[in-house]
C-alpha cells in the first residue's frame, strides 16, 4: 500500500470517505436526519457540518421517503447525495423511491439518465434496540434489478467501498452493521476504492467454504481459530456485495473445500445464503459437493428485546463452529 | 363513408371478447355515445357507446361467440348513405386469427441422462457420484458412512485406496480401515447403534494409543495436547455415549459403556492399545480394562473418577445448565488452576455444545445417574486392584472437581504422578509433561 | 418569451396570454393542445384495435392545463410528470413521433420500448419522467429543485401530479422540504375531480386542494384548468417567484378527463350528464379556439390548417411507429445499470 495506514474505527473511515468525496467533487453533499451538528444517530457523520457547511451537510426534517425522493431526483439531475438513514429499518418508509423511482428510472427510461445516488443504512441486531431498530433488511433490496447493494465488513472496506459507491453511475445501498461501527481496523490515508461486486477471500481452508457478509464475517473467523485448533481447515469468504453477487469466487471456493456453510444474519429464510445456496447448486461446483449445503440465518422471528434472546436469533460463534464440525464431520 | 364498429380492447390482457347484447337494433337509428352493445369480459360487463350517429347496419358481430379485438362488428351509416355493396365478412370464432400455421415443433424425446447411481436409493454426495463415475464403480457397491448411509468421497476413495482383496468387504459391512492408515478426518461406521463416533487424531505406526474424554467433552479435547509435541503412534479418540457425535443415548452403567467402546475397538480392528481416560473417561478407561474384552496393554487415568465418593455437584449442575458465554465461563474456570489457559477456541468450542441444547439435556441425565446429588454413585477401585498391567495415575494438585486426595491408597503397582499448581485438566495444563508420559507409555 | 404580443394595442383588460404571447406563439400554443389531443385519439384507437398492449391513462380534457403550465417554461427548465402525462410530454416539446413508437415498444420510442405509456418521457426537453405511482414525482421533482438551487442555475421544476396525489405522504413531504429550503418548483395539481372513482369530495378533507399550501407557508392558486389563460398566469407568476428565489407555488388547475380512468374504467361513478357537460361547454380546445377567434388571432380556415397540420403529423407518427424495429429480446437487460455487469 503506497499510502500510511493507520487504525480507524468503522464509522471513523466513513467519515473520512464521505469528506474525501466531498472534498473532491463539488456535486457530493450529504443528507440525512440528525447528521448536521448531531453529528447523526451513530455520530457518522460527526463534525462534517462544521467542515463542509450546513449546505453541503443537510439536516432533513423526518421525512424518510420524501427524503429520498429529494436524493433520487437530486442525483438525476447531476449532484451526487449521500443519504443516510437513522436506521435500516425506516428503508420501509422510503421504499418508494428507493424501489420504484432509483432503481428503475434509468431503465425505464431507456438510458436516458443515471441515478448515481448513495444511500447509507445502519442495520443489524445486538443493541437492545428491538424489533424496529434492529432489522438486517439488504436481501429486500437485493432482490432489485436496477440496485447495487453491499455490506462492508471492515474499517478498510466501508470507506473505499463508499468512496466506490460515489463514484458508481448507478444507485448504491450499503448496509453498514452497527456493532461493527467501533470496530477498528487499519485503514489507508487518501483516497482509494475497493470495487463494488467482488468477494473477499479472509482466510484460506481446504475443508469448508464459509460465505459470510457483514459481521458475519468476524463470526466466521472467530469460530475458524477454534476449528482450526480441532483440525477442520476452514476458507472463509466475505461476499461484500450481495448485487451483484460475485458468485464466481464462492464456487471456486466449494470446488475447492466441498463444502458450503452460508452464515448471514437477515431472517434465514429467503435470504442471502438462499442465493449463495443457489448459485452453488446451479453451478458446475454442484458435482464437487460432499456435503448438503448449509444456512445459518437469523431466526424466524422479529427481533427481540431481552439480550440472550437476541443473541440468540442471531447466528453465533458457537452455532457457526458446530455447524462447521457438523458438516465436516459428515454428521450433516 | 359508414362508421366503422369495432370489437374494442376493453381490459388489460384481452384479445378476443364476447358481445352478450346488443342495445341497437338493425337498421335503427343511435345517436353518438348511446350504448351500443355490451362486451362480456372475464372481469364484467363492459357498455359500449356508439362512435357515431346514424343507421346501425351490416350487425356481423354476433351474440354470445369469440371476436377477436379489432374486428368490426357492425356498420353506423349517416343518414340517406347508400349500404355497401359488400362489407366485411362475419367474424367467425375468433380462433380465425390463431389459425395462421404454426411451425411445427420437433418433438424431442427426453432421455433421463445416466447417472452414475443408477441403484434406487444410492444415496451420495454429487461429488462422491462424480468420482465414483469416473471410477467405474457403481454407487451400489459402496457401503456410505454419512447419515443414511450417504456415501461421500471418503467412502468411494476408501474403495479406490483399498487393496483389491477387500473390494468385495462390502454391504453390510463398512469398507475396513487397518490401523496403519487412519484417516484424519472423522469416519462414522455405518452400523448406528453399538459403534462410537470416533476420529484419528493422529497416523502413525506403534501402539495406538485411545482417548476417552470426560463428562460433557468431546473427542476434540484431546487436540490440544496432541499439539504440545510430535506424536509418531496412531491416536484414536471416541465420543462416549452422550456426547459429541456418539448417540444421545444414557448408558445404564458403567459396563454399557465399556462394551461400545469395545465394540468400537473390535470394529475398526485396533488390537492391542494404550488405553487413556480423563475424570468420568477415567471411570470407563478403568471397566474396559478390567473386563478383559479389547486388548488393553496399559492404562493411563487422568483426573479419574470412581475413586471415591465426592465430586463438586455445583460445578455439573452448572456446567450443563450453561447455555451462554456469560453462564458458562465462571464453571469453566473451576476447571484449571490458572484460568489464563481458558483460550478463546476452547470456549467457543465448549460454547459450541452448550448451544445444543438437547445435548446438554442427554448429559444432564448421565449426571443424574452418575453422580446423583453430586455423589460418585460407582467406585473403580476394585477393577483396579485385578488389573495386571500397567496403570499410571495423573492428578492435578489443585483439582477443584475431584480432590487429588482420592489418589491416595491405590495399590503400590500403579503409579500416582501429581501436579503443583494444577487443576482438573492436567492434559491441557501440563499438556507436555502428560503427552510425554502417554508416549512413553505407548513405547514400553 | 413575449415579444410582439397580440393584443397589446388593445389594451389591458385583454386576457394575460394575449397580453404576454405573440400570435404565433398562441396558436402554436392551438397546435399543441390538438397534437395532444389527436395523439391521445390515435393512441386509443390504436390500442381499440389490439395493436398496443398495457393500458394507458388519457387526458383528453386536461390540454389547456398541461399547455398553460409549460407556456413560461425554457427548455432548460424540468418537468416531472404522471402516469396521465402524453400531454405534459408534449407541452414541453417532445415529438409524437418518439411516443407513438414508444407506445409500440419500439426501438425508436423514447424510453427504447421499456417505458410504455406510463413512463413516456422526453429528458433532452427537461422531462424527468411520467410516474406509474401516485405521488411518486414529487420528491423527485424537489430534488431536482435543489441542484438547481446548489448549482445557482436559473432552472424551475414543475412538478404534475393529480388530486388522489395530495393524500399521499410524498406529497406532505416534498412540500415541507420545498418550502423550508425555498427551493424553486412549482407543484402543479390537475384536480381532474376523481382519483380512479373516488371523488376528491370523498377522498379530501379541504375543499379545495390549494388550501394545503397555507400548511406549508406557501401560495395557493386555484385556476380553472380549461381556460388556457388563467393557467398560463398562474404558472407565469409561479415561475417568476421561483427564479427570484422566494420558494415553492402550488397551484390546483382544476380541470376532467373526458374519458375513464384508464381504459378498464365503466364509468359507473359519473354520470353521462357530467360528462356531457365538461365535453360540450367546457372542452379546453373548443374554449381556446373560440376564444382566439374572437380576439382576431385565427380564423376558421387558420383553425382548419392547424387540425390538418396535426392529423397528418399523427399519420406519420403512426406511421414511423409501425414501421420502426422492435427491441432484441437479447437486450432486455440493457439499461438497468450504467455499466452492464
């Protein structure tokens, strides 16, 4: 790497993307509930507005889907908004816009515009704060044609994927999980990409392919140390972007190990791993399974408030690790 | 020129309709925007308006038949127009329209594709099927060790490795595994009931050495202190029933036990062997020996139970009831002297299985029988007074669950060694010193 | 816009277009409210007879109020429109030649066959895009406003909706935004009276949708939407507000379609009376026609040119259509992203 790196927390390196973005390109403003001197729900945002101005930093009032409308018709007419969310969940306030107007206006349009808007949900459970503030809604948008929809899973990733976001023509969801907000990674000065579409291989392993998104991804490794200790030799891959999928790089994996073991915290079903799931079994990775395929996802339920109850409609460390033996172990 | 009358498009996805009446009569007179005829849809009935004023004439459209849309129904001529000689023809059933040749389809005749599992039933992973497949071997001929009998690659290069005088060693009985090649990876036998979930920690040539893990462990306890040096003897570690892959079954007593894991022995032909086992393991360690069924050249009890009556029942009860990373690691640190030891995978794992709650509950009722109200309810001191091989016995100083004190007044012949500064796990705490005693051990 | 206007000699009491417009500008204004009107008979006519699928929504009845609206309007200025937008479509310039085909799914269409009539748009004359939901331009529409504003350009955004519009929360939403930022766009209701079949009397708590301005601190103007003047002067002092940067109008052009919802509509929610009225004594093109009759700036055979003008641009607009190719079904993905994956 050409540039410094230096430990940033996960929400430390979206800030810096979004003023690298704003201090490059004129057009790139953000716009959100709270985000001005509140510095935004999870402090994001932080103290944007005192750099850029209360212009360029824009306090919306609580309106989710005028907002976003606001930003969609920002965007087709040349700037280039970052609209954020307080949480995931009130996705389901601006579904409009978001499904009918940014994902198709191009499209039905004929080409005849681009809708180069970012929009920013802060999702996911394990903060107590219930069944309205603790959804992991991206496989809902995943299922769009017209989207773009990823899941950072780390300091490096959130900010040279938004700073790719930015820069993409086309609209770009990112659901950044709030536990992973004070996660700290190392994180490269100045301006850099990661690209949009394109999995991550974190860690090497013959005998399991785990397909991990978002903090999922740390489970994943977590629960890989312990197997690893029992000899089980696990390759855990961070799909980073769930459309457009990079399917390509988990069936070279499963061609690999074998075996697969889809790990995502959306609700289990019709989720994320039902689409890695399926990309395997229609794949020419089919024939080298030695196992059924797995999916941990989170439970079939809202989510609940008490903690242990929470944790528990999650995927876990320990479910992930006997999960894995299972599968190894031909128990499954 | 007449108004033309058309059948019109009156719904979504419509390509022919129905007039159910018409309101106008032929040859009468209709003003422009009265109700002309009245089209049956699947939907409703929809009211037609005339396009024009003048004579209704030429009515083709009739009642009750299919028109396509776009036809002319009929004609509307202004007042003194002459008719026309000839007007379009009637419309007949729509089906006009959908009369245009069709290209013929060639009628392709599917053929299942041959599969390498033409056996009803073969039940194989796609990679086992591909490399059988390429093998010429049918699927039928394979014995599988997964889940009903799945047979996975393990077992199809089982048959492929194997000497070809044991190809025919097929159904019923799994494809034989001579000790000097153990797998690596974990094989259950097919045949359920009396056989152990087991696993070759180790390749190697000599004496096998056979680990019998503790209550509420499993067989990969043992990993850690196979890594604390080179190990060259083969190593076979078992589930107890209960625990691990072994069946969620309570065993009636400590004879039940031993004669699965006998029976384990005996399947996968291990012959003579260095018998190992740690606390509750210990216990069974001990009643195989003694029972003289496998052939067991030496004993090593680790942290054995069955020595006297007392064990720490708050710890068990604790233990199986631990369901979180929270409830769990307090106990879990009851189990070393130094609780430092207590890495991160360890918890996991143990997190692993107190996840399983169904697990747990299986254990919960072994303790029960076990060691009911926290009670040894077995002694093993009397299988150990008839045994005449070697027996060593390994105690932690600082056991908090079983009191090394109960190591005291075994027979002179076994040898009693006691850690300083040690708890109940001396194989993870003094992981060097005990592998060294196992191997040598193994050598004598 | 307003050169040699054609009453000025006249005097003042003269309605505001004759007043702000030249002869030729009013009766191309006359041309264009018969283009729509013929284009919207020749898209019927032709979906009557099977030759284009979907359904569409129709306007006929509303010309003078999409007319009016975009009289004021540069080039450079935008629209968004609705899922009853042909004639905001070719109020603000686009060509009928592009819709038809459009309306074919052809290649040549404006949306390259993927829109179809509810989504008809010309965006190289400001058209953002008719909207299939109900509400759902307005937002967009106060976003385009803002990068007119961050850009400092001298733009305006109309945006059209319809009555049902106004209960929706986009509507509430957008308007708030626009008028706390003071963003220059104008709303635009055509109050044709009925959202599907339910009566804005049935659906609205206010009489007149207008009166939501004053929630939104901003002026609201009812017009009568068949008389292309008073629309023309409302959308004229609208714009003349916005460019001076003092905020949002909204004006409620009320106005009726001549014909159904769409083209699954029996009609059972008005009466053939009410009809017949709106279409014999209120019908916008017949009104206007009279009207610049009387002022001396056409004449009958004037008139008679205009409609022959219009009827052979729609032939050949038909025309074009028919004959143009059809998309590959190899390209169906085309245009959903930027950069094809």
């Amino acid at each position: 790497m050409d540039q410094p790196v230096r430990e940033l927390s996960y929400a430390q390196a979206i800030q810096e993307a979004m003023a690298i973005a704003m201090e490059q390109d004129e057009r790139v403003f953000l716009m959100g509930e709270d985000i001005g001197v509140y510095g935004g729900a999870f402090q994001v945002t932080g103290d944007l507005v005192e750099r850029f101005g209360a212009d360029r930093v824009i306090d919306t009032p609580i309106s989710e889907l005028g907002g976003a409308g606001v930003a969609v018709g920002a965007a087709v007419t040349g700037l280039r908004p970052i609209f954020e969310f307080q949480f995931s969940d009130f996705a389901t306030l601006a579904m409009e816009q978001i499904v009918n107007q940014a994902a198709k206006m191009r499209y039905m349009l004929g080409g005849a515009v681009s809708v180069p808007v970012v929009m920013r949900f802060p999702a996911g459970s394990g903060t107590g704060a219930a069944a309205q503030h603790s959804q992991s809604l991206e496989a809902w948008l995943g299922h769009v044609p017209g989207l773009k929809v990823i899941q950072p899973a780390t300091p490096h990733d959130a900010k040279g994927m938004l700073l790719a976001a930015v820069a993409d023509p086309d609209p770009v969801m990112i659901f950044e999980h709030k536990l992973l907000y004070k996660m700290k990674g190392p994180v490269p000065e100045g301006y850099y990409t990661v690209p949009i579409g394109k999995a991550e291989i974190r860690r090497q392993g013959r005998d399991l392919t785990i397909v991990a998104t978002s903090i999922m991804v740390h489970k994943a490794l977590d629960a890989a140390e312990t197997l690893e200790a029992e000899g089980i030799d696990v390759e855990v891959v961070d799909l980073r972007t769930i459309r457009p999928m990079d399917t390509q790089t988990v069936i070279d994996s499963v061609k690999k190990t074998s075996r697969l073991l889809c790990v995502y915290e959306g609700v289990k079903t019709l989720g994320v791993g039902a689409e890695v799931s399926a990309a395997i079994a229609e794949s020419d990775a089919f024939d080298f399974l030695d196992a059924p395929i797995v999916r941990l996802g989170g439970a079939e339920t809202p989510i609940p408030y008490n903690p242990e109850l929470e944790k528990a409609t999650v995927p876990q460390v320990p479910d992930i690790i006997k999960a894995a033996r299972d599968l190894v172990s031909g128990r499954r | 020129m007449p108004t033309e009358v058309i059948l019109p498009k009156v719904d979504m996805d419509m390509a022919t309709g129905k007039i159910s009446r018409w309101y106008v009569e032929e040859g009468a007179p209709v003003k422009k925007g009265d109700v002309l005829f009245e089209i049956e849809t699947d939907k409703a009935a929809m009211e037609i308006d005339a396009p024009a004023s003048g004579i209704l004439r030429d009515v083709t459209g009739k009642e009750g038949i299919d028109i396509a849309v776009g036809e002319p129904v009929a004609w509307i001529y202004a007042e003194g127009e002459a008719q026309a000689a000839a007007v379009a023809p009637a419309p007949e059933e729509a089906k006009r329209k959908e009369a245009e040749p069709v290209q013929a389809e060639p009628v392709v005749q599917f053929q299942p594709a041959a599969t390498a599992a033409k056996g009803e039933g073969a039940r194989a992973t796609p990679l086992a099927r591909r490399l059988a497949a390429e093998a010429g071997l049918s699927l039928d001929a394979i014995v599988g060790s997964g889940p009903k009998g799945r047979v996975t690659r393990n077992d199809v290069e089982a048959i492929l490795s194997a000497p070809a005088g044991r190809m025919e060693a097929k159904a019923p009985n799994a494809p034989r595994r001579s000790v000097g090649e153990p797998s690596a990876s974990s094989q259950a036998l097919p045949a359920g009931g009396a056989i152990l979930y087991h696993a070759w920690l180790r390749q190697g040539s000599g004496r096998p050495i056979v680990l019998l893990h503790g209550f509420g462990a499993d067989l990969n306890s043992w990993r850690p202190l196979l890594q604390a040096e080179p190990v060259d003897a083969p190593v076979l570690a078992l589930d107890l029933p209960g625990h691990g892959g072994s069946g969620r079954t309570v065993p009636a007593d400590l004879d039940a036990i031993a004669a699965r894991v006998e029976a384990t022995l005996a399947a996968l032909d291990v012959g003579a062997l260095l018998l190992v086992g740690h606390s509750f393991g210990g216990a069974v360690a001990a009643t195989v020996a003694s029972r003289s069924m496998a052939d067991v050249r030496a004993l090593a009890l680790i942290a054995p139970a069955g020595l006297g009556p007392e064990i720490n029942g708050a710890f068990l009860d604790g233990f199986v009831r631990a369901r979180s990373e929270a409830s769990l690691v307090p106990w879990l640190k009851l189990l070393v002297a130094d609780e430092h030891l207590l890495s991160k995978p360890f918890v996991n794992a143990t997190l692993a299985q107190s996840a399983d709650s169904e697990l747990r509950g299986v254990q919960a009722a072994i303790a029960e029988r076990f060691f009911a109200d926290g009670t040894q309810t077995f002694d093993i001191r009397k299988q150990l007074a008839g045994l005449r091989i070697p027996v060593r016995v390994i105690f932690g100083a600082g056991d908090r669950i079983i009191p090394s004190s109960q190591a005291f007044g075994l027979p002179g012949e076994i040898a009693l060694h006691v850690f300083a500064a040690t708890g109940h796990m001396p194989q993870l705490e003094q992981r060097e010193a005990v592998l060294r005693i196992l191997l040598e051990m193994a050598r004598a | 816009m307003a050169q040699a206007t054609a009453g000025k000699e006249t005097g003042a009491n003269l309605p505001f277009i004759y007043r702000e417009y030249s002869p030729e500008q009013l009766r191309q204004a006359l041309h264009k409210m018969y283009l729509i009107r013929r284009f919207e008979e020749g898209a019927e006519d032709s979906y009557t007879r099977g030759l284009i699928h979907g359904t569409m929504h129709l306007s006929i009845g509303q010309e003078a109020s999409a007319m009016g609206i975009c009289m004021p309007l540069t080039l450079d200025d935008q629209i968004t429109s609705t899922h009853r937008g042909h004639g905001h479509c070719i109020a603000k310039g686009a060509e009928v030649a592009k819709m038809f085909a459009e309306f074919f799914g052809k290649t040549t269409g404006y949306c390259r066959g993927r829109g179809g009539s509810m989504h008809i748009a010309d965006v190289t004359t400001g058209n953002l895009g008719a909207n299939g939901i109900v509400g759902g331009g307005l937002p967009i529409a106060v976003g385009a406003a803002l990068t007119a504003k961050r850009t400092k350009s001298e733009r305006v955004v109309v945006s059209f909706f319809g009555d049902g519009a106004n209960n929706e929360g986009a509507f509430h939403e957008a308007l708030n935004m626009a008028s706390i930022w003071k963003l220059p766009v104008i709303f635009v209701c055509e109050n044709n009276g009925y959202g599907m079949s339910t009566s804005t009397a049935r659906s609205t708590a206010v009489a007149n949708i207008a009166d939501r301005a004053s929630a939104y601190a901003m002026p609201g103007v009812i017009v009568d939407g068949n008389n292309l003047s008073e629309v023309a002067e409302a959308s004229h002092e609208a714009v003349k507000r916005a460019r001076a940067g003092e905020g949002p109008t909204l004006i409620e052009s009320k106005t009726y379609r001549h014909r159904g919802h769409s083209k699954s509509d029996r009609n059972r929610y008005r009466t053939k009376e009410e009809i017949e009225d709106w279409m014999t004594n209120r019908d916008p093109i017949m009104l206007y026609e009279t009207q610049l009759q009387e002022f001396g700036v056409i004449d009958q055979a004037g008139i008679e040119g205009i409609r022959e003008a219009v009827r052979q641009e729609i032939a050949d607009a038909i025309e074009f259509a028919k004959t143009s190719p059809s998309p590959e079904i190899a390209n169906l993905e085309r245009y959903v992203y930027t950069e094809p994956l």
